[in-house]
C-alpha cells in the first residue's frame, strides 16, 4: 500500500499538469487545481499513518522515511493552501490585467509541474534523482518567476536560473564526489542510494566527502538562499506571481534544505558532526547577519519577505549547526513553521500589493481601515515572524536558542538574539505601518474575497495551534525525524 | 587497453579541456566560444568512449553517445541558432579585462591542482587527473558566467561548468549510473531551452541583452 | 642510438639552417597566396630579394651614428649563433657543450635588442614606434617560451636541446604527456608572434599604424638590409627548429649519409607542417589591434603556466 503511494503521489501533480493543458477556462482550471490538491494532502496523510506503523518504505530510487515525511506535509499543506488562495487571487489578477487570460493553463500546468518535481525532491533516495528533480524544480520555477512577463520580471527569472543553476552545479559535483566515496566502499549499484550510503557511511574516505559536503553546501544552499548565495532569492521572491512566491518561499528552499540535510548526515557520519556543524554555523550566522541590514532599508513589502527568507533560512542552518538533539528538532520544527508562516505572510500582502496597485510599503497606508481581516492576518504572520509568543516560530527560535546554550555556542548565540532582536523591531515597525493610519487614496475600497481569506485562515490556524501546543502525533513525528538526522 | 594507457589518455584529454576552457575564457566574439565548447564537448565524448572501452562498462558508451549528440552537436547548434537570430557580432567588453581574468584561471587551475594532490587516497577512485581538472573546469565556467555580461557567454560558461562535471563523473571508477546521466542531460537540454527562450524574448521586448538589466538591487 | 653530435655536423646543421631560412619564408609566403588564390611569388624569391640587396650601395641616415652601421652584422650574428644550438638531422648533445635552449632565447632576445636599438639610433618616427612596439610585446613573449621550455625540461632534467630531443626520443604524439600538449598549444599561440606574423605582426605592410618589426627595419639598406632580412628569416626557422626539437621527436638515423639524409628529410617535413600552419593562420586571421595582443599572448602564457603547473604538481 505504502509502496503504491511512493509512485502515485508524484504522478498526480504530473497527470494534473497534463490536465491543465486541455482546457482554457478558469472555473474549471481552478478546480482541477484545488481538487488535485486535495488529493495530495489526502494521499499524504495516508501515507504518513502507514509510515507511522510501519517505517521507512522504498521503491526504487524513491524513499519516504519520517524525515521526508516532514517536508512532504509542508509541501502537501501550503501546495493546497496556494490552490485556494489562487483562486481569488486569479480572478483580481485577471481582472486588472497581471495575468493574461489566454495563459491561464501554461500558468497551472506549470505550478503543479513545479509541485511534481519538489515532490520528487522530498521523496527521492537516490542522490541522483534529488539533484534531478532540484534542477527540475528551478527550470519549471524560472519561468512561473517570470510569467508576468515584463522586463523586472525577465531579469529576476533570468538572475535566478543562472544563479540557482550554477549553485546545482556545485550540487552536482558534491553528489559526484561523494558517490566516488561511496563507489570505492561498496561498488556500483546502490552507491547512489542515500539509505544505502548511510550504512557504509562511517567506512568512507573522509577527505573526499569533506570536499564533497563543502561543494553540496554551496549548491544546495545556493537554492536554499543561504548567504552569500542569496543573490536570486529577493528578486525572484518580489517578481514572481504570489502564490509562486508563497511556495518558492514555503516549499522550494526548504526542499533544498533537505537536500543539505541528506548529505549532512552522510558528511558527519563519515568525517564527524564538529565538521558539518561548524559549516551549517557559519553559513546560518552570515544569512542572518547579512539579511538583517537589508529588512531595515527595505521598502518593497515582498522583497522584504524575501530576505527574510535569507533570515529564517539562516536560523534553520544554525539549529542544525548546533546540533544535538533538541537544535535539530528546532531547526525541522523552524521549517514548517516558517514555510506556514511565510507562505501566510505572501498571501497577505499579495492581496494588500493588489489592493493597493504598489509593492512600496510608503504606498501601503491605513490597510486596516479598507480590508480588516486582510490587515489582520498580516499583522498576525508579522509578529509571528518576528519571533512572538504565543505563535509558533517563537517556539522553533527558543529551541534552536536552547540547542545552541546546550553546546556552549555562545558568540553564534549572542550575534543571533542581536540580530533578532533589530529584526523584530524592524519588521513591526513596517508592518504597524501598513496597517495602522489613514488609507491613501489609492487604496481600493472593494470589499475582500473569501478564498484568499480561507487560506489564510487555514494557515494562520496551524501556525497558532503550532506555537501553543504541538500535537502528540506531530510532536512523535518530528522526535523520529530527528532521530533520523542524528542517528 | 591496459590502465595505465587510459591513465595517459585521460591526462591527455583533460589538458585538452583545460586548453578549449583557455579558449572560452580569451573568446572575444561570441560564436568562437561557442565552438570551443562544442570542442569541448567533443573531447569529454571522446573520454567516455575511451573510459567505455577500458571499462567494457556499456552505460558509458551510450553516456559518450549521448554527450556527443547533445552537447557537442545539438546545444551549440542552439546557441549558434540564437547568435543568428539576434544578430550580434560584436564584441562585448567584459567586467574585468580578458588578461586578469586568465590570471585568475591561472589560479584556479593551481589551487584544483593543489587542492587534489592534497587528497592522496582520492586518486584511487577517480582516473588520473579527472579530479582536478574537473574541479579547474567547473570553477572556470563559473568564472566565464561571473565575468561576461552577456546572456549567450553566461550560457557558455554554464555548459563548460556542467562538462567538467561531467567528466569526473565518467572517471569514478563505476561510472555513475546511466539513468541519472540521461536525467541529468535532460536537465541540461531543458534549462538551455528555457535559458534561450528568455534570451530571444528580452530581446524582443526590450531589446536588451537579459544578462545587461540590472534594475532590480538592494 | 643518440650519441653526441660531433662539431662538424652541429656547423652543417647551423649552415643549413642559414641557408634554409629564406626558403621557409618562401614558402610560406607561396602557401598564403595559393590559400588566397592567388599565383604568387615562386619559393625562391627571397633569395633573388637577398642576392638584389646585397648588390646594392648603402644609403644612410646623417643623424645615425657609427655604430648603426654594424647593427645587422651583429644581428646577423646573434641569430645565427642561436642556430648553432638546435639540433637538426639528429637528436643528442653537442660534442662541445657551448649552450642550452635557455642561451638560444638569450640570443634571439639580443638580437631583438640591437635591432632596437638600430630602429632608435637614426632617430626615425617609425623606427621608435616600431621599437617600443616590439619591446611592448617581447616581454610577453619571452617568459611564455622560457617556461614552455622548462615544462619539458623538467621531465627531460636538462635544458640542452639536443639532449632534451634525444630524451623524448622517437615516441609520437601518443606518448605525450597532458603537460605537453599545453605546452604545445601555448607554441601555437606564440609561434606568430615569434615570426612576426598575423594576428600579431603583419611582415606584408609597411603602413605605420600595423607594422613592428619592419618598422625597425625601414632606416637600413642595401647588404645592411640584407643582413637583417636574413637575420629574421634564420629567426623564424630557428624558432621552428626549436619547436619541433622540444615537441617532434628529431629522429635519430645513424651518422652515415643516409641517416643524415633521412634526418634532413624529417626535420624539413616538420618544418614544412609548422610553414603550413602559419600561413593558415595568416590566412584566415585579421591583424589584431595592438591592444588586443597582450590579451592573445596571455593564453599563450596560461596554457604555458598551466602546463608548467601539470608537471610540477
């Protein structure tokens, strides 16, 4: 049953993006894509009891073990959310001329395309095909970033495929590099295959795999916006189509994230966690230290959510970085979290960008006043983002904090609550300042569509049932995770 | 063919690549780049038939064979297709000067060299000088798309990166399997028909070089 | 079979090379006009240009001094003493060891500095121009063949060039190691440069925005002229010698007639691919700006340093 699954679950965003291509009207584009949503998340779930009761199960260069496990719920969850927010989101859109009507299947066939190759990425065992399906996930990607169409949205689809794809040909050499590793151990078949590699792994050559890991670090945390790599990350987060924005935010870094996490735990097997985790520590101290100066100065609202992305990113690298059980149970809690955080955070200001005609938060005044609950759910995924109790990021951010205290990492631990404290300040201020005031006259004065706002709610309810308790089940699924990572 | 003339042979053609790398890096006019990787291309086909051969190992053949049909014929044809249609001869100045920024290869080429010989036991694994010269390669091209400010000189660069991975992975002893190098090619096939599509479409919208737009910072 | 070269055949080789000289530029000089499709001048004609010129009197600059008038003598000198030293009809030492490769170099580079200072000594515009030009491109060039030099040498563990022939004995190109066919390819890069020829010099014009080295040699007349006509095309096969000494195998036949014959014949094979080479090149490339040389030298000089580097690591 469990083995079925592992093949049907990529076959269906497939098959819908086939789908897509065979009709033009927008009804029932976008009810293909809530309904084959849906099904996702419903495949997912029982997928995830039969893993539960019965472990890991693979199927050929496919694997699904409770670490993937996580990410695949992320990417189930937001890629449904993202369905139904598009749905009103389109229907502005449309209306006011961002999207044209004729292009409506490209766009669908597309992001269910782009969701078929991150599913691939999270359930992929073979090293191989992860680095095929990242590479996927940034053709289909680069061309929903620039499906606007005009010439900002060109340069930032253009900056990202060539940045993301050199980074995935680091990627691609650090995989090289430890399968020749892995090759001179145990030979030719399964030498490719992560599970497989992590029972030799201890027996490979160190100094190979060093280099290796290094190269992967760099390819991978290109994709997943690590600093200095980020370059693509802000540009291609403003340009591209919100909902796009919300799952390259949510889902796509995080896919890579795992990537990193697959060869850290091959990395520290064979050449010892202090190595892996004083690499993970540097690139997540200079990704927070870096994003932080450019959140302060920034005044387009979705590029300040992008290099906030370098920032949370950045605190996923250090909660691994630092290691140990509780660090890393933060740092996989800090990725849904922020996945469902971020990706509330999109919709909302997608809709308060399209409210307003402008990204320039001088421009976004008195949202509160025209579009109530809209405003609220901004001003809920700002706090949350800055790091408020009782939402759920604080919880990830004090567990990381406590992984770090535990392994005496003090100077990572001092910049860090520096860093997020100025952010914290920052980010409330901008967002105080949308939402409170007197509204601009160029504010629409429509009232609010109720499809975005069901995904919002949908969101903005896991991510206060996340902060205020963690449910038994999620809470064992995230402890066997991470038992996965640290062995 | 005995190992240790494979050993030569592949030496001998990864001082070849090293060379068509050179020649990417001095390419003044774009089309001459192009050709070099093409060339390029053709020498990494040539090491798998070579490696094939040592190996009896058939997936490299097919590996060679598909190299050659796609990266030494089909891609430049592509990019050459590209030059045709936008039309441009000109040269473009790079970011920094031609001279420097072979110094700067110059270097690179050492530290692989170093970095490798540092390894020791690596070389077991990896034929001959496949190692650093891969290495040497992929940071070169990396060097190719940070210098060059035009769109077809970046896609260059990504394509002689992408051969020297390439040509490490053919001299891992096993060979990497074949699925995942045809998948990998795929990639390559897709990302430079995206890549080429964007080009021609800045070009006729705004009739721009993509790789020369550079509103959006900070 | 690569004993010493004893001292008469090591003066027939550097009679030879004097003598062959204007013959490689001849036909070179023919192969470009049949590529361009045109008849040409016959294969001769340097010589005819040379006995002409030797006939004639000498005109002289009143601004020039004494010295000038023994600068193509000197010259002369120079280059055809650097032929001495580049094994011919057969591989191994000199009997009498009198230089290395590095002493040829020396020896072309001085001749390159008289020939200078002759272009500035009659205080001519275009024999400066001339002069600072070619001394603008001769420090790139030099180091670059000083290293292809030693990334053989360091295999061969000495810089004599017989030897260093002999020690790569008569294997073929299968044998090369990866350094030598960077080595190589920087040769290539160099060669017309060496020879004065596009994309570097352009030995057809006399127009002053193109030319180097002939500008240096416009204030020179008739058997002075001469001599430094002969001194560079002794140059050229000189430097054509020494690229097949460090990269074809001189092939080592014995000491009698017929071995010496058989070597003559494939040291002229050799010469004549490295001919057709360049008049390809001259053929089918436009003269570079002058500013854009250095940027052609310089992958001469990183394929040179990137061989030096293969063979060291």
């Amino acid at each position: 049953m469990a083995e079925t699954l592992l093949w049907i679950l990529p076959l269906v965003p497939t098959a819908t993006a086939l789908a897509m291509l065979t009709t033009r009207d927008r009804r029932i584009l976008s009810a293909i894509d809530v309904g084959s949503s849906a099904v996702l998340v419903a495949l997912t779930l029982a997928l995830a009891r039969e893993v539960e009761a019965g472990g890991p199960r693979s199927l050929g260069v496919l694997r699904v073990d409770d670490l993937g496990l996580v990410f695949l719920l992320l990417l189930v969850v937001l890629t449904l959310a993202v369905s139904i927010y598009t749905v009103g989101w389109l229907r502005q859109a449309v209306a006011v001329g961002n999207m044209n009507a004729g292009t409506l299947h490209f766009y669908f066939a597309l992001v269910h395309a782009f969701v078929a190759t991150m599913v691939v990425a999270v359930l992929a065992d073979n090293l191989g095909v992860l680095w095929i399906a990242m590479e996927g996930t940034t053709i289909t990607s680069a061309v929903l970033v620039g499906f606007h169409g005009h010439r900002y949205g060109l340069e930032a689809a253009w900056k990202y495929i060539i940045v993301t794809t050199i980074g995935i040909s680091f990627g691609l050499f650090g995989t090289v590099l430890v399968y020749a590793a892995a090759a001179a151990v145990q030979g030719g078949a399964g030498a490719m295959s992560w599970s497989a590699i992590m029972q030799v792994a201890p027996a490979l050559d160190p100094s190979i795999v060093r280099i290796g890991f290094i190269f992967v670090m760099i390819g991978y945390g290109t994709k997943a916006g690590l600093a200095p790599m980020h370059l693509w990350l802000p540009d291609a987060h403003s340009q591209a189509p919100t909902p796009v924005s919300a799952l390259l935010s949510g889902v796509l870094i995080k896919c890579a994230l795992l990537g990193i996490i697959r060869f850290q735990t091959i990395a520290a097997a064979a050449c010892g966690a202090a190595f892996t985790e004083e690499v993970l520590l540097v690139f997540g101290l200079i990704s927070i230290v870096v994003a932080t100066p450019f959140i302060l100065a920034q005044r387009d609202l979705k590029r300040l959510l992008g290099y906030h992305s370098v920032e949370h990113v950045g605190i996923v690298a250090l909660g691994l970085g630092f290691g140990g059980t509780v660090g890393t149970y933060g740092a996989l809690l800090h990725v849904v979290n922020h996945g469902i955080t971020k990706a509330l955070a999109f919709f909302a200001a997608g809709t308060a960008i399209a409210r307003y005609g402008s990204r320039d938060m001088r421009a976004i005044r008195g949202l509160l006043a025209v579009a109530p609950i809209g405003a609220t759910f901004l001003m809920l995924a700002a706090l949350s983002l800055a790091g408020m109790p009782p939402f759920s990021i604080f919880v990830s951010e004090i567990l990381v904090l406590r992984g770090g205290i535990g392994h005496a990492h003090w100077v990572a631990i001092g910049i860090f609550l520096a860093m997020v404290v100025v952010i914290f300040a920052g980010l409330l201020h901008h967002a105080g300042a949308m939402a409170f005031g007197r509204p601009s006259a160029a504010a629409g004065r429509e009232s609010e569509a109720w499809t975005p706002l069901l995904a919002m709610l949908l969101l903005a309810a896991i991510m206060v049932l996340l902060g205020i308790s963690i449910p038994a089940s999620v809470d064992g699924l995230f402890r066997r995770a991470t038992e996965v990572v640290v062995g | 063919m005995n190992a240790e003339s494979v050993y030569t042979i592949v030496d001998d053609l990864g001082a070849l690549l090293l060379f068509t790398m050179i020649l990417i890096i001095a390419a003044g006019q774009i089309y001459r780049a192009i050709y070099a990787v093409a060339a390029q291309s053709l020498l990494i086909a040539i090491a798998g038939g070579v490696l094939a051969m040592a190996t009896g190992n058939v997936d490299l053949w097919v590996i060679a064979g598909v190299t050659l049909g796609v990266k030494a014929i089909a891609l430049p044809w592509v990019l050459l297709w590209v030059v045709r249609r936008m039309n441009v001869r000109r040269e473009v100045e790079p970011v920094i000067p031609v001279a420097a920024t072979l110094a700067l290869a110059v270097m690179v080429v050492v530290m692989s060299f170093h970095l490798s010989t540092s390894l020791g036991p690596v070389r077991q694994a990896i034929t001959g000088n496949a190692l650093p010269v891969g290495i040497a390669l992929t940071l070169l091209g990396v060097l190719v798309m940070a210098t060059r400010k035009t769109a077809l000189h970046q896609m260059v660069g990504l394509f002689a990166s992408e051969n020297g991975i390439f040509f490490t992975a053919m001299a891992v002893t096993q060979g990497m399997p074949l699925i995942i190098e045809i998948g990998v090619i795929l990639d390559v096939i897709l990302a430079a028909l995206v890549m080429a599509i964007m080009v021609l479409r800045v070009r006729s919208t705004v009739d721009a070089d993509i790789a020369s737009l550079d509103r959006l910072r900070g | 079979m690569t004993g010493e070269r004893p001292l008469d055949l090591v003066l027939l080789e550097m009679a030879l090379l004097v003598l062959l000289g204007p013959l490689v530029t001849g036909t070179i000089q023919k192969l470009k006009a049949r590529l361009q499709c045109r008849q040409g001048a016959g294969v001769l004609q340097p010589y005819r240009d040379l006995a002409k010129l030797f006939r004639k009197g000498t005109v002289q600059a009143d601004t020039a001094s004494g010295f000038f008038r023994t600068i193509p003598v000197l010259v002369l000198a120079a280059t055809v003493a650097a032929g001495a030293l580049v094994p011919v009809v057969q591989a191994g030492p000199p009997a009498i060891p009198f230089g290395d490769a590095l002493l040829l170099l020396g020896l072309l580079a001085l001749a390159r500095f008289l020939t200078a200072i002759g272009a500035l000594d009659t205080g001519g515009a275009f024999g400066g121009m001339g002069a600072s030009r070619e001394m603008t491109i001769a420090p790139l060039v030099e180091p670059v063949l000083m290293m292809v030099v030693f990334s053989t040498a360091v295999a061969a563990g000495t810089t004599e060039l017989g030897a260093l022939a002999a020690h790569r004995g008569s294997s073929w190109i299968l044998d090369w190691h990866a350094a030598d066919f960077l080595g190589f390819a920087a040769m290539l890069v160099l060669l017309p440069s060496e020879t004065g020829r596009i994309p570097v010099d352009n030995p057809d014009t006399h127009l002053e925005l193109t030319m180097l080295h002939e500008g240096m040699l416009l204030e020179h007349s008739g058997p002075g002229l001469g001599c430094m006509l002969l001194a560079s095309h002794t140059r050229q096969i000189v430097t054509l010698g020494l690229v097949s000494a460090l990269f074809f195998p001189v092939a080592a036949y014995g000491t009698d007639v017929t071995g010496l014959l058989l070597g003559a014949a494939a040291f002229a094979a050799k010469i004549l691919v490295l001919a057709i080479y360049l008049a390809l090149v001259e053929s089918s490339y436009a003269k570079l700006r002058l500013f854009r040389v250095p940027q052609y030298l310089a992958i001469g000089f990183v394929c040179a340093l990137t061989a030096l580097a293969l063979r060291i690591l």
